[in-house]
DNA sequence: GTCTATAGCGAGATAGAC
DNA sequence: GTCTATCTCGCTATAGAC
C-alpha cells in the first residue's frame, strides 16, 4: 500500500463520516479506524485536522464539477439539465433521509462553528449555482436566470432538510415532481 | 435572584448560543459564562447537558405555540396568517443570514448526532407543520393541505440555509416576494 | 444556592522507535 | 510509512466547603 493510496483513503472515509456524523463530531479515532490506521499515523499525511477537511472540500468540488459536466452530456438540451439536477434528490433519497444533503450541511455547520474553511465549502453551492444558471441562460431567461438558479436550489435544500427531519420518502417525490413541472414551465413563460 | 430565575436564565442563554454556535460545540463554560455563575453551580440546576438541551426545546416548543397563537388572530384570515408566517424569514433576516433557521439546524444537528432529543426537536417542525396545514384547510385546500404545508417550509427552509451560505438580503426578500404571490394563487386556483 | 477543587475522559497533537 | 507511547488541553461531571 503506498503513502498515496492511504492518503485518498483518509481522505475518502473523512468525506463518507464528515457527511454522516458531522465534521466536529468526527475524531481522528473515527476516521483511523474506518481507514484501518492508528492515530499516529495519521500526522504523516496531515498536519491538522483542518487539512482533513480541505481535503475533503476539495474532494467534493472535484466531484460535483465532474458531475456537473457529466449532466452537461447526459442531460442533452439545458431542460434535460436541469432535469438531471432534481434526480438526484430522488437518487440519494436514502442517504438525504438519513444525513440530510451533504453540501447543505457541511456549509450550515462550518457556519456555526466559525470555521475558516467556510467559504471554501459554500464554493460547492456556487458550482452548482453557475451551472444551474448557466442552463437557465441557455433556456433563454437570462435577465433572471440566477434568481431561477437560487430559487431551485433553495427548494432542492429545503426538500433535503426536510426529508431529513421527517423521514418522509413520499414527500421528497411529490416535490420533485413539483420541480420537474416548474422547469417545464420556464421555457414556455417568459419572466 | 432566586434558583427559578437562575434557571431561566441559564436555558434562555443556552437557547440562543445553541443557535448561534450550535448545541455540541457550546460548552458548559461558554452557557456559564454568559449567565455568569460558575461551571460547578450548573449541576444544582441541571443534571446533565442533555436537560439543558430539552429544556430550550421546551422553551422553542411553547415560544413556537405562542407565535402561532398570535398570528391566528393577527393573521385575520388564513391567507393572512400564512404571510405573517413567510414574514418571520424578512422579520429575522439579520439572524438568519448569521446563523440559518433555528428549527432547521437544530434539527439537521441532532440528526448528524443520533441524539435522543432528535424527534423532540422535530416536535417544533411538526407545530408549524400542523398550524401550516390547519389554514390550507381553511383555505379550501382539505385533499392536499399537507402537502401544501410541508411545501411552504421547505421553501422557507431553503431559503434560510441559501441566505445563510450567501448572506444574501435581496435573495431572502425575491423569495418571499414568490412565496406570498404563491399563497395569493392557492386559494384562487383549485387544486 | 453558589462557590472551589478535582476527578475522569477523550480529543488533537508530538516524539521517536522500527 | 506505520507503529507505540505520551503530552496537553478542554470538556462533562462530581464532591464538598461556605
């Protein structure tokens, strides 16, 4: 096993636990023994926890930028896009009902704590806000396009959250469909 | 000052640093601190840290009832009592932005924690939940008024965790803009 | 009812052997 | 690169004086 396969190994059980537990509530303990390391080990790859987090911040916006370029394939035209966006709410409604959305959380949670890896976390809301309005430009809404892209975000975690707190598989469906009708209804209605 | 004040005061300062520092990260000293008694004189009040924690519950819980109580007649009609719920985001902007929905983050924290006060803390959604559906109902929205309700907070739950990542006023107020143009059309168009 | 003093634990972090 | 051993700190919680 060579230095750089555990390092993505920390990196990876750190990003699986962040979103389950939490990033405070989570000890190097945790994450040692997810990995299958002892705890003095752990500082020949990071320094600080902090750098854990970074990582994992990292990590995430690696991953949501290549999603998001994924869905620029898959979805098609910018309706289909979008389309892609809501699914995954439908997608990984287990892992929402359970842990909530992971970008919402970890952003909600370095805010309370203060935390000066803050603003690196909010970057991954402002990935999928760029792209959501970039899809909205294209569907011809470009004098509102962000406010669309804001307002489908924020239903997007207002479901997650509630999901969350209710455990209410039903609920995240009916409001998906919602969306799914209210894209539909974007391009055909002018602001 | 007599132990039933001290013990107020202890729950209204653990009330609002649960809030804006969350319930895990606020420590015993920082409760003792701001009411300004010491740590050990904490145990003739409380117990254990989770007593405290029920107790601000039970503190949102009944503050939560008497807002509601309020609106019932100061709302006028259910219409009007809606937007005076979608106003509490306007009317505590300056405090969401800091430190996002009290409900919600509570909420999504104990979740991440598995505390036992999870479903508790889900008592005070479920208030509004209720009270939500109660003036859809009254609306003449009796099939879907749940619905309606857990989709009215979710917007607003949404929105408080955009404005928190963002600290985005003029987002806050577009949305509530929508949501109150959203009310206005439930009642005049039929389910 | 409030205080001081302290126990006990787990956290992050470090040193150094192998 | 991984380990064991240890340090220091802050936290919850307890005991007992006043």
């Amino acid at each position: 096993m060579t230095g750089k396969a555990t390092r993505e190994r920390i990196i990876e059980a750190a990003d699986r636990l962040f979103y389950q537990q939490g990033y405070e509530q989570t000890s190097f303990a945790d994450v040692a023994a997810a990995v299958g390391i002892t705890r003095g080990n752990f500082y020949h790859h990071f320094k600080a926890k902090d750098e854990i987090l970074d990582a994992v911040i990292q990590l995430r916006l690696d991953a949501t930028a290549g999603m998001l370029a994924r869905w620029e394939v898959a979805g098609g035209h910018p309706e289909g896009r979008l389309l892609c966006f809501v699914g995954i709410l439908v997608a990984n409604r287990a892992k929402i009902m359970a842990h909530g959305c992971p970008v919402g959380t970890l952003s909600t949670e370095l805010s309370k704590l203060e935390h000066r890896s803050r603003e690196d976390a909010n970057k991954i809301f402002l990935l999928f806000r760029t792209w959501l309005r970039r899809q909205f430009e294209l569907l011809g809404r470009p004098d509102d396009a962000d406010d669309l892209a804001m307002h489908l975000l924020a239903r997007s975690q207002g479901v997650a959250t509630l999901a969350n707190a209710f455990h209410d598989e039903g609920f995240i469906q009916k409001e998906v469909d919602a969306m799914r009708d209210w894209i539909k209804g974007v391009r055909t209605c002018l602001s």
